[in-house]
C-alpha cells in the first residue's frame, strides 16, 4: 500500500496532528474530529501528488470544538519542504497581515515529503471570472498589484533562494528539454522545430537579463495565475501556492499573471479583447505606481518575454493534459511564434 494512503484516514490523521499541531495551538486541549476533503489525490503504486484538506475541530479548555482549516502539500518526487521554508520566511517577514493573508505554517513532514500549514478561506480571482462579477475581478485585480510589489520588495539573501532550479526558463521543473521530447514523442515530432526554436529564443531572452551587470533578482512567486490569488475578505487579498517561489525577474510574475489574467478573461468572456486587455493595463499600471517605476522599452520587453514563456506552458498543457485541445494550442503556439518573430 502507497503510504501517501495513511493521510486519507480519520485515524491516522487524528494522531499526527496530536503529536505535530496540538502544541502549536495551546488554547485547545484536544483534537476531537477531522473532517478530510481531498483536492487533489495522484496516487500510484509508490509516487503520489497529493493535496488534502482537513477541517480539524479542536476542543477549547470549555470542552467546546472551534474549528481549524489545515492543509497538507505532499509529493513523492518534487520538493516540498522549501514551501516550508517560504511560508515562514514570508511569517517572519509579516507579510501577511495588514490587507494579505498567507498560510501559517505548521510543521514539514519528511516521512511525506509533505508540508502541513492553516490554510486560507475565500474564493480565487477564476471564480469571479467565471462568474463575471466585474467589480470583485477589479477589485483583486488591483490587490493582486499591490501584493506583488509588496512581495517583490522583501529582502533577497541566500535565505531567501529557495528553489534555484526554478529560477530558469530552462530548468523550470519539468525543463524544457523534457518538455520537447516529451512533445516530440506523442505528435511523432511534428512540432519539434517549432518546440525547439520557441524554447531557444526565450532561453535566449532571459539568459541576456540575467547577465546584465545591474540586474538584480527578487523573490518572485513563479506562478503567478488567478487560481492562486483568494479574495479573503473586503480589501483583502490571500496568496497560495509556494511551490515555485524562487529568485528571479519580478517581470516573470507580472508577464505569467497578466496572459493568464487575459488568457482566462477571453476563455469566459466570449473572447472579449477589450477588457481583458483593460484588466491587464489596470493591473500593470497600479504595479508601476506601487514600486514608483516606469515602464521602459528593457522592463516592457521582459514582461512580454514571460508573457510568451507563460502562453507556451499553457500550449503544453493543451497539448498534453487528458483531453487535449490540439486545434486551439496550435492556435495559440502561432500567435507565440508570431510574437518571437518565429517563421
């Protein structure tokens, strides 16, 4: 049996969270009940990717049960105590509070290779996309701005390096040699070439920032979509998702986060160009105001650079994921190669 499989059961679970969280909440005696949502649940003979809500009621010195949002991030492969170690960098650097909310870390589990931490509440900026409630996708739209100038102006030091591999077009887990021979061989190599000289004129692009002498890299969180933003409350904004936290060009979070931002705007406003492009604009402008910087021809450059790089992970996973959509990633793969002035 997978091991991954204990964290799935009332029982097992009770009793880790007994001996690993119950300190950590001194005003509770008890851990009465658990309630186990799983969100998402790989499991294979031996490797997983799992991540598992827990609703934990916890018994007060009244004998009476509050309730605990707690989250376990597990993978048999890939790293995870680094999101640990991010989410208590970002604690100890009070980012959270204020009008942010992050998880409270509570403890990384070696036995899992999973981290455990009091999750967030509240809806992601997809949901109100989806929903078009265009005041509350505003709203977060200019949050979104403020958090991620907040976030890019925090100390960088070797402290804060948590994912080098990360930090690369080239490498950015699974890496983009993986990524063309994994393409090659399910379309027989069809789109190789195209593949090949995409993924070389981004490397390219970002190899030429990362060797200018004033560049000066930040912590950035590498991943920056509308599925990791949560509206947590009026005028307050959480962040999930720390996996890919590393150093880098703060451009890479805002060129992900604003084809994202359009890319899922056009998916559920019947292709609405117009505000989407309104909403990427709103979110760039409030950033530049935010850090007091101007939009040069260098800086524009770099955002449309993770801009593209952004809009080839999502032809991948077209391309790719179970039921694919080979007709509209080729689609967006042309507009890319159009865009890197690629025949």
């Amino acid at each position: 049996m997978n091991k991954i499989l204990q964290l799935f059961r009332e029982d097992y679970v009770i009793n880790l969270l007994r001996e690993q969280v119950l300190p950590l909440y001194p005003e509770y005696k008890e851990v009465s009940q658990v309630e186990i949502k799983p969100y998402k649940k790989m499991v294979w003979t031996n490797t997983y990717h799992v991540v598992i809500g827990y609703n934990v009621g916890f018994k007060n010195q009244a004998d009476e049960i509050d309730h605990v949002f707690i989250v376990c991030s597990a993978h048999s492969n890939e790293e995870r105590k680094n999101v640990f170690a991010v989410l208590k960098y970002l604690w100890q650097k009070e980012f959270n509070g204020e009008i942010f909310d992050v998880p409270r870390p509570l403890f990384y589990s070696p036995e899992f290779n999973g981290t455990f931490y009091e999750g967030i509440r509240g809806e992601n900026l997809m949901y109100y996309i989806k929903n078009k409630d265009f005041s509350e996708i505003e709203n977060m739209v200019l949050l979104s701005a403020k958090l991620f100038s907040r976030l890019h102006k925090l100390p960088v030091n070797e402290e804060a390096n948590f994912n080098p591999i990360n930090s690369r077009i080239k490498t950015v887990i699974p890496g983009s040699e993986v990524i063309i021979a994994e393409m090659t061989y399910r379309f027989e190599g069809k789109f190789y070439e195209d593949f090949k000289k995409v993924y070389s004129k981004l490397i390219e692009k970002e190899e030429k920032i990362f060797s200018q002498p004033d560049f000066k890299p930040c912590l950035i969180h590498g991943d920056a979509h509308t599925e990791n933003l949560i509206n947590t409350g009026t005028g307050r904004l959480g962040l999930i998702d720390f996996t890919d936290f590393c150093l880098g060009d703060f451009a890479r979070d805002l060129g992900t986060f604003m084809q994202q931002l359009e890319y899922k705007i056009l998916a559920r406003h019947d292709n609405d160009v117009v505000y989407a492009k309104k909403m990427s604009k709103l979110f760039l402008h409030e950033y530049l105001n935010e850090r007091s910087l101007t939009l040069t021809s260098d800086l524009n450059e770099r955002i449309r650079l993770y801009y593209d790089w952004t809009a080839v992970r999502t032809v991948v996973y077209l391309f790719l994921k179970h039921d694919s959509d080979p007709a509209k990633a080729e689609l967006l793969l042309n507009k890319v190669k159009q865009d890197l002035a690629i025949k």
